[in-house]
C-alpha cells in the first residue's frame, strides 16, 4: 500500500484570463476548485493511474471540511488528522495568451504536538512491511527536527520506504533521515545545497564532485526534463514531452506518480520509473487546474519518451 501525507493541504481555486493586467480589473469565470497539497495531488495522480493509495491530510476550520467534501469526491481512502487553525486556500492564475501560471499560494496551518503524535501512532498501526509512504509539499509551521526523525522511525520500523518532495527547511530537516528518495526541482536543489545551477548539466557535473548521497535523488527541471541520481553513483536522464499546455499545477506531482506507478511494477528499474513520471507529467500539464492523466493517456505518452 502507498500512503501519501499532506501536511499543510489547500482549496485550490484555478481561475483563466487571457492575460492578467497589472492594477486592472478582470471579469472571471467561475473557478475550479480542488482539493490540493502536493501529497493528495500524488495521491490523485496515483489512483488514476490505477494504483490503490491512502491519503493522509491534516485539516482544520470550515475550509478543511470543504477540503474534504471535494477529496471526497476522489473515491480515495483519506485518513484525516484534524488541527485547530484553518485550511488555507490556494489562487492559481492561468495566462491563456502566454500560457503560463501564477500561484498565489497562502502559509496554513501550525504544527500540534499532541496530534501530530496521535498521527505517528496511527500511522504506525496502519503502515505493513513493504509499504511506501510519501511526505510531500508545504509543512506545517514550527515542526520541531525531533518530530521528522520520529516519522522516520515508524517507516523505518515497519520496513517500508520514505519517498519526500519538500522544499526549504522542512526538506534539509527530513534528509537528515536518509529517505529512499528525494525529489524536488532544480530551483530546490540550488536552495538545499547552496548552489546557482542553471541546467541539468551543471547538476549533473555538481553530483559526480560529491563524495556520495544517502538518498537516491530525483530533480526535475520543467521543459529540460529530469534526472536521476542514485547512492550506488548511476545515473540516468529523460527529456521532457512537448505537448499543449493547459494548467501547470500538479506537473511535479504527477511525475511523482508515474514514477512510483512504475517502480511498483518494475522495482530496480530505474530507466522505466523516470519515463513514466515524465508521460504522467505532460498527462497532467494537458488538463485545466489540477487535473491528472488516466492510465491509458500515460501509456501512450510513455512510448514517445526518448
């Protein structure tokens, strides 16, 4: 079973101009609206993938229970872990003229001792050996180090994996665990080890001069593709799929989901997870607001990957 966890979920409410004017007024069509966080955004890539998933979300205040109404809507299994303060809400701005997307994208909610142990101990009870759990996207404000190494430690415990796409502190804090994997993209990688890469080469070339890495690493770099580098020193490489852009929310979350859809079937191969979670990618980018490609749309996308 794979469990996904969103810390820090959001209403995302996607709304299209032809091209947004600075200090103008513009006249909208209702928004899409849905139930974001990167780690339910995996978990909604995954199910259509066809791969049976567990989302775990920490929600709080009118808006989570509206969070929950739309994930509802899924027919995913959700955990949920209920907090005092207020699920945020989330603005996409999609350019029809430029093709491009803004994100207005707000904090959230604040980290609760005692029910983000309650969390850990139901975690434990439900996780079997040889289950995956993913922690991805924003965290909750003020989580102490301790409470990353005891997440670890109950993965760990049950022999299942950590795979973490996080940014900023929350990300330097979890790596300290040694997940399995690590994604982010290059934006992220720069921030996590100080750098200025300006492509995928330049990453590459920053890797090899490292004495090693305790988690396998994935980094994505938008139309550039992604990369692949692993503890054992392997290294593999994928271009992007040029296809019709219409929404870029999720884009990094659905590789995420061909990759684990993948690796699921074909455990150890590397080369066949980094095409499938390039195919679930462009499958995402093609559909408005945060939408996912079916099973089929992926398959067909796969073959295209060079």
């Amino acid at each position: 079973m794979i469990h996904t966890i969103t810390l820090n979920p959001s209403i995302d409410l996607t709304v299209r101009v032809n091209r947004l004017q600075h200090g103008e007024a513009h006249q909208l069509a209702e928004p899409l609206e849905d139930a974001g966080g990167k780690g339910m955004n995996v978990a909604r890539a995954l199910h259509q993938l066809g791969v049976p998933v567990t989302s775990w979300a920490f929600l709080g205040g009118v808006r989570g229970k509206r969070w929950l109404d739309l994930a509802g809507r899924e027919d995913i299994p959700i955990e949920v872990v209920e907090l005092a303060g207020e699920t945020r809400q989330n603005i996409k701005i999609f350019e029809e003229a430029q093709r491009h997307q803004t994100d207005l994208n707000f904090a959230g909610l604040e980290f609760e001792e005692k029910a983000c142990a309650e969390f850990l101990e139901r975690l434990r009870r439900k996780l079997q050996p040889g289950d995956t759990v993913i922690l991805a996207g924003i965290t909750l404000r003020g989580i102490p180090f301790s409470w990353w190494s005891d997440l670890s430690g109950v993965v760990q415990s049950s022999d299942s994996k950590l795979i973490v796409d996080m940014a900023g502190p929350g990300l330097i804090q979890v790596a300290k665990c040694n997940p399995f994997l690590v994604k982010i993209n290059r934006e992220e990688f720069n921030d996590w080890y100080g750098l200025s890469m300006v492509s995928l080469n330049e990453v590459f070339v920053a890797l090899q001069n490292r004495e090693s890495i305790q988690s396998h690493l994935v980094v994505t770099d938008r139309a550039a593709g992604a990369l692949l580098w692993t503890t054992k020193r392997r290294f593999f490489r994928v271009g992007a799929l040029k296809v019709e852009v219409e929404g870029t929310v999720g884009a990094g979350d659905a590789f995420l989901a061909g990759w684990i859809a993948a690796w699921q079937e074909k455990e150890g191969d590397w080369e066949n997870a980094m095409r499938w979670g390039i195919a679930a990618s462009a499958a995402a980018v093609e559909l408005p607001g945060t939408r996912f490609g079916t099973r089929d749309r992926v398959i067909e996308l796969v073959k295209r990957v060079g």
